[in-house]
C-alpha cells in the first residue's frame, strides 16, 4: 500500500523522481544541474586540451570529477576505490598521438567479479573535431552522461549490492570512441564478468531541431547479431531464429522491463533494433566486440544545432551546446531509469551460461537451463517465434532438475529464454535458448 501511495504521490508532484526502492533518495535535478554547469566551467574538455592547467581543460574536469568520486566515497564509508587508467591512442583525430585516462570509481559486491558498468563521457569538443583551443560547453554531450554518472554513484552506493558497479568517466569518445576500448579492454585484462555495460551519451534534453518537444521517452539502443560472434556463430544464431535475442538486446529489454516497473519515472523506454543511431557509434561499440551486454541511452529527440556546434549566432538561430538547452528533471528521470536497472541487475543473481531446448518431432518443449548461484527461482520466458517480446512466463522453483516440460507449446513455432530471479525478486537479463554453450 505504502508503495502504490507514494507513487501516487510522486506522478502529481514534483520535478525528483523516486527510485526502485522505497527507501532510496531521488534524482535531484538540481544537483544534476551543479554538476553540468561545474563541467562547463572548465572551458573545453576536449581530449587534446590541458591535461594538467587546473582550471581549463579535459585534465582539471577528471581531476574534479575523480574528487567528486572521492567525497561520495567518504559519504558511504570508504565504499567506492576512485582509479584512473590510462593509456596512449593515435588516429586521425590525434594524429601525434594523446593520452586518454578514464576515471572510475568501483564499487565491489558479494560477487566481485560479476561487474555493472554505467559510463557516460567527459570529453566534449565543436564544430571542427580538432579544435581544442575554443570553448566546448559539453552541456548535454556529454556534461548530461557525466551527470548522470556521479548522481547514480550517489544514490547506488547508499546500498550494499550482489554483483560490483564501476562507475566510468570515459575520455576520448569524441577522437575514436577511445575511453570506451579503455574500459572495455581494461575488463577484460581484469577478468571482470561483464553483466551489463550502460553508455549514456546525450540524456538531457527535449527539444529536437524542429522545435518538437519529447519528453516522455529515452531511446535505448541494442545490437541483435553480435558483432563479438565470428560467421559460424552468427549462421548457428541465424538456423535457430536468435537474431534478435544477443545479450544486448536482452539487456535493452530489462531497460523497458525497468520503466514499465517504476512507472513513477514517466519515461517509455523506446527499445530500438540497432547498436547505434543510423551510421553513429558510441562508447559501448568497444564492449561489443568484446562480447559484453552492451546499450545506450539517448534522449528521445535530438537537437543538432546544440550538438558539435562552435557558440554563435547566424541569422538570429544560437548554437552551441550549452546548460539552458538542457531539461534537468528530465535528465533526473532518466538517470532514475538507469538506478532502477542497475539496482535490480545488481541485486539479481547471473544470467543462466546457457538455456537448452528439446521438442523436435513434439508437441511439447523441454527447456533445460544451467543453474546459478544464488537463484531462488528461475522465469522461463517463451513468445511465439512472430514476436519480439516475451509473451508467457512460468516461474519454477530452484531445484535439482533444472528443466521444465511445456506440454503443447510446439518448439518450431515459439522462441524461449530464461532469466534466474533472486529471492527478493530481483531478474537477470535472459538468456536465449538452443544457442550452443559458450567457448
């Protein structure tokens, strides 16, 4: 009851927005604010500014946003390790060459090696992607992902969590997408078992170009076929209908399975088929191709003339990308969604390593299922193989077995998965099922 009355209480109130939790504090989006505008104070963050003037460049905002991890840390006891990594990339954006270093703040769990990532990046730059001398506000790309970041880091660390969460400041998206293969190639030197990695770039404004306004959706962004997945895999993925079921589009669907659970927050997640927007990338790419569940989060409308811009006036239209296009409590909803998922992944117990089917020549399907540490219980998920999302569910019991027999479910006609479920609820993104077992 307390929980429907609060709800209640929050979609007629106010501009912060409550969490999963009942307990938890909300999104401020005011403080989302202070961090935007503090990140716009230093000028420019372009990855070939000053990294080491004080007060200008891409070296004193990761200096300021490794202390901002620093005094959250404190706040919950010592819980977050701040760390800077770095290393040395080159392209046609850096043809001499510069230093990329990611700041990131990890947050270990019961199961340490099981790991959330939730990154947004910090550098920003104009119009001419080699300009580092001009200010470049980096008010919504990405001084909003920023945001997000370290107002999630504040809400999470509040709690104790399953799997750890690294709370990523990425350098370098604007050169090559750079801070991104750092993360994700430092995971994988790490070991880290890589549940989810969140990218969110671009997440604090409703106005589009056209002057149309949305402010009730983010776009949430999913490869189907796995780039990580060489041909033979792919063709195996193709003969068994699993194009669009790879761990990232699995992970796009816990997003919408996160707002449809929170309907407080007041956003549609709009789960689009595609790793990307049309012909773009984003820091997640890198986790991709290292075969980790892998989404981004955008706004639901975009405005150009506020992105990549030089600050200026033509013919009576601004732009630039600066803090008063921004929209702060939609930015604070959005970063809500984010807790939301990121609390429910990291409490729930791992993905299943594999889910079996068996039914060939049947009106029955078997589902079989490795088991997980730690589930109670686990939802096998089936949809008729003319639909892309998960239509009945039948949660069984944690048990010696690990299989479940569905009479008159014909295993040519449906697609199946399972997730693993916590004893407090908590879900795992789903695992398709008749994919080989993983190498």
């Amino acid at each position: 009851m307390l929980r429907h009355t609060l709800a209640a209480a929050l979609l007629l109130a106010t501009p912060t927005i409550a969490l999963a939790k009942d307990e938890t504090p909300a999104a401020d989006p005011a403080r989302l604010k202070a961090l935007v505008e503090k990140l716009v104070s230093f000028g420019t963050r372009h990855t070939l500014s000053s990294a080491t003037d004080p007060k200008r460049g891409i070296g004193a905002a990761r200096t300021w946003g490794a202390a901002e991890f620093e005094r959250l840390s404190k706040a919950c006891g010592g819980c977050l390790t701040v760390e800077r990594i770095s290393d040395r990339f080159e392209g046609p954006r850096a043809p001499s060459g510069v230093i990329v270093e990611n700041v990131l703040a990890i947050q270990k769990g019961s199961d340490p090696n099981r790991v959330i990532i939730i990154a947004g990046h910090i550098d920003s730059r104009v119009t001419d992607p080699m300009n580092f001398t001009s200010d470049a506000p980096g008010a919504n790309d990405d001084g909003s992902g920023t945001a997000l970041v370290l107002e999630a880091a504040r809400l999470l660390s509040k709690d104790r969590h399953r799997a750890t969460i690294v709370y990523a400041l990425l350098s370098g998206e604007e050169q090559g997408l750079w801070g991104g293969k750092l993360i994700a190639r430092h995971a994988k030197e790490k070991g880290w078992q890589v549940t989810a990695m969140l990218n969110n770039d671009i997440v604090g404004g409703t106005h589009g170009t056209d002057g149309t306004i949305v402010d009730n959706r983010v776009r949430v962004f999913s490869e189907g076929i796995r780039s990580s997945e060489d041909l033979a895999a792919q063709l195996v993925r193709r003969g068994i209908g699993g194009e669009d079921d790879g761990p990232s589009r699995a992970l796009a669907k816990a997003a919408v399975r996160a707002g449809e659970a929170n309907p407080a927050i007041g956003l549609e997640v709009l789960a689009v088929r595609r790793p990307d927007r049309f012909r773009r990338g984003g820091d997640h790419s890198p986790s991709l191709e290292l075969g980790y569940p892998a989404i981004r989060f955008t706004v639901g409308v975009e405005d150009y003339d506020h992105q990549h811009q030089d600050l200026r006036t033509e013919n009576g239209r601004k732009y630039g990308d600066t803090v008063d296009e921004m929209d702060f409590p939609y930015l604070a909803r959005v970063t809500a969604l984010n807790v939301a998922l990121v609390s429910e992944l990291a409490d729930a117990p791992a993905a299943p390593a594999n889910v079996s089917i068996d039914g060939a020549l049947s009106s029955n399907t078997t589902v079989r299922w490795t088991p997980v540490e730690g589930a109670a219980s686990y939802r096998i998920r089936w949809r008729r193989a003319d639909r892309s999302d998960w239509t009945d569910s039948r949660l069984v019991p944690s048990g010696p077995a690990n299989e479940l027999i569905l009479p008159g479910v014909v295993v040519d006609d449906n697609f199946f998965g399972v997730s693993a479920v916590s004893a407090t609820g908590e879900e795992s993104i789903v695992t398709f099922g008749g994919l080989p077992p993983a190498s």
